[in-house]
C-alpha cells in the first residue's frame, strides 16, 4: 500500500512535470542515487554540463520513484525520460511492464566494455535488456606492501584464493608473530555483507538456497581454519582503513568507502586488489546502479542520447573525480589528475566486477522489516561456528530454520547469485 507521504511526495514531483510533457521542455532523469544535496548540485553543475541538451536531474527516494512511474504508466500520461536506480529499484517496474527493452541501445554501447555480469543483471531475468549499467560501488581487498613477500609461492593478488589468504595469513604470523589479517566484524562493521556476498557465492554460487549444503559446510570448516590467522580485534573493527593505517593489520577486506582514506593517505605503502576466489567462483557484491528509459517516454531519442553521455568513459571518470565512491562500469582510462589511493582503488572494483569467474551477488531484495534479522542469521552462525568452535553441521541446520521463516515470513524471491524461484526464496 503506498504510503499517504509516498502518495504526497509523488503528487508533488508529478504535476509540474506532467504539465509541461511533450514540449519544449528539459529531459527529465529521475534517480534515486546522487541525492545528497552535495552531491545532486555536482551532477547538476559538472557531470551533466557536457551533455548536449537540457536535464532536468530529480532525485528522489526509492518509494517515490517507483510510485511515480507506475503513476504515470496508469495515467497513459509520461514525463520521465531517464531512470537513474540501483538494481533493486527497478524488478518491480520491470514486473509492471514500465520498463522500455534497451537492446538497440546495449548495440550501441557494446563496445564500451560492460561487464557481462553487469548486462546480465540488467536484463532482470528477461530476454531483454532493461536498464544499461551506469555505476558501481562494492568491496575489496587491500594490503600494506609489508605483507607481500609473504605471498605464497605461486600466488598472485589478482587470482587470490580463499586457500592462499589463509596460508597467506599463516606466512605472516610465522615471520612477525602476529594475525596481520583483519574483517570489520564490530558491531557496525560490515562482515554480513562478507558472507553474503562474498564467502557463500565463492563456495557455494547461491546466498540463500545452498546455505546449510556440503559446499556450505566445508566453506565454514575452511574460513574457521583461516580466522585462526586473523588479528582478533577485528570483533571491534568497524572501518578497515584504521587498523591499516595503524599498522594493526596488513591485509584486509571491507567496502571501498571504509577503505578509501587508507589508500588516499598513503597510496605508496597500500595495494588494492579484487577479492579471492573460491571453489564457485569469485563472488562479489556490487552496488550497481543502471540507467532505463520508461515505456512511453516523451522523448526517446534524447533519452537514448543521455544514457550514451553518462556512460562515455570520460563521463565516468568526471563522476568519480566530482562525486567519488561510484566506480566506473566501462574501460575507462583513469588519466593522471585521479588521486593514486582512488586510481587504485578504482582499478581493483574494475579488476574484480571483469573476472572471468565473476559471481555477482546482489543486496537481498524483498526483505522489508525482515532484513536484520536476515543479516543476523549470517552473523549468529558465524559467533557460533568461528568464534566459539561449535561443529559446523548442526549449527547450520538450526541456523537454516531461521532462515527459512525469514524467507516465507517475507515471501521474497531468489536474488542472484540464487536461480529465480516462483515464490519465497527456498532454503534447501
């Protein structure tokens, strides 16, 4: 049910767009991302100035934006040219059939280099393209460069496995006497999105289905093995740059954000570089943003030429220098003016969103309320099975039942890396 300010919210964006439709009047892009009014004011003022062509740039909340191109689908009345949405903005319009097929545009844009992983997503299950890839933020690794003659023999940053972190770890601990590598597992750190994300799609290719699976249990068994060799103040870490600026760790994980100022300070004495690799692949969690145009949109031929200016590489890179902390989603040529620490963290996100063995994983979708006690579920069978050495089996099994009511409490549907489902997510 739309909320009586969600309905307001909608009301008042509509009318004064909805009035002047079909004139002579600016393009309109609609986004829930760049919403700060920092940030708004730099797309408004830098991003979009090289675009040929009037944008009128409106960001707006997730629950607005939907309710009001669905509004507008309805009234067989449009404004909106551009939407500008994280992937979990845009399955319910797709689901409405609001959401135009871009595949003459991805044929235009093709050889920019979009991940396929990326073009997948966008496809939101469909045999059409839906939204075009327009930015990313997610999770890496960094490391002090202190730590890496103690890489194993053979092992490389860029093809990094889960097996070579551990011993990695334990090559460290036997030349310093320390657990030199780090997770933010405080309290308001973000070691759920690690399991989520990363530790279950690299072991298992699924988040929710293949939780309490033989691939899970060896995973637990494996990443107990490697904790031995993690610093053990990482139960109170929060943000990773700190421990590595203070030389607590030397090798680390953590979203780019909590990571950045590590690498801006002092980008001679850190490396940054995609996240390991597991049995299934390597699994990561991009915050991927897209672009998609609405069925109907008053002007389909500017509104294909907005999506071909934000995503120039050029375009990205102006992004990332004004704005910061969204990555580019094209091979983009970094240029010097980029600070190192960014120009590398920006080289890892792309490094590790292009990998061949790629397992993207996305933010669950359909939780509602639901969604702590989701992130609890990974968090609790990581105390139990880590922290405090239960045996993995059984803990995965009572760990599962939780999570089976959270999934048909909510009713939510498989999200990749998980195989779509008709109905809530199963727990297998």
């Amino acid at each position: 049910m739309v909320s009586l300010v969600s309905a307001l919210a909608v009301a008042a964006l509509a009318v004064p767009a909805l009035a002047g439709a079909g004139g002579s009047q600016p393009l309109i892009f609609l986004s829930t991302q760049l919403r700060p009014i920092e940030e708004a004011q730099k797309m408004r003022d830098t991003v979009l100035r090289g675009y040929v062509g009037a944008v009128e740039f409106i960001p707006v909340e997730p629950v607005p934006f939907v309710d009001r191109v669905l509004a507008e689908q309805r009234a067989g009345r449009f404004s909106i040219g551009v939407l500008g949405g994280v992937h979990g903005d845009f399955p319910a319009l797709a689901e409405a059939g609001a959401l135009d097929s871009l595949d003459d545009v991805l044929a235009a844009l093709r050889s920019r280099g979009f991940p396929e992983s990326f073009l997948k997503l966008g496809r939101l299950g469909t045999d059409h393209q839906r939204y075009i890839p327009w930015m990313q933020a997610t999770y890496i690794m960094v490391a002090n460069r202190q730590a890496l003659p103690y890489l194993p023999d053979g092992a490389s940053l860029s093809s990094l496995t889960y097996d070579q972190l551990r011993q990695w770890g334990q090559n460290l601990y036997e030349a310093t006497g320390r657990r030199l590598l780090g997770f933010p597992a405080g309290p308001t750190g973000l070691m759920h999105r690690f399991f989520q994300g990363y530790l279950y799609p690299s072991y298992t290719a699924s988040v929710v289905t293949e939780f309490r699976s033989a691939q899970a249990e060896a995973m637990w068994e494996a990443f107990r093995q490697l904790w031995a060799y993690v610093n053990p103040q990482s139960t109170s870490y929060a943000f990773m740059q700190e421990p590595l600026l203070a030389g607590e760790v030397w090798v680390a994980w953590d979203h780019t954000a909590r990571l950045i100022d590590a690498l801006r300070q002092r980008p001679d004495d850190f490396v940054a570089f995609p996240a390991p690799v597991g049995p299934a692949g390597r699994g990561f969690m991009p915050v991927l943003a897209g672009l998609a145009i609405p069925k109907g949109a008053p002007d389909r031929a500017a509104a294909v030429s907005l999506i071909d200016y934000l995503t120039r590489p050029e375009t990205q890179v102006t992004l990332l220098q004004e704005i910061g902390g969204f990555f580019p989603v094209v091979e983009a040529s970094l240029g010097s003016s980029l600070p190192a620490g960014v120009r590398m963290a920006a080289e890892a996100v792309s490094a590790q969103a292009a990998s061949p063995e790629a397992v993207p994983s996305l933010l669950p979708v359909g939780l509602g309320t639901l969604d702590g006690e989701f992130n609890r579920v990974y968090l609790d069978t990581f105390t139990r099975i880590v922290l405090r050495n239960q045996p993995v089996r059984p803990v995965l099994d009572q760990q599962a039942e939780a999570l089976r009511r959270i999934m048909q409490q909510s009713g939510a549907p498989c999200w990749p890396p998980d195989q779509p489902s008709d109905g809530a997510c199963p727990v297998q």
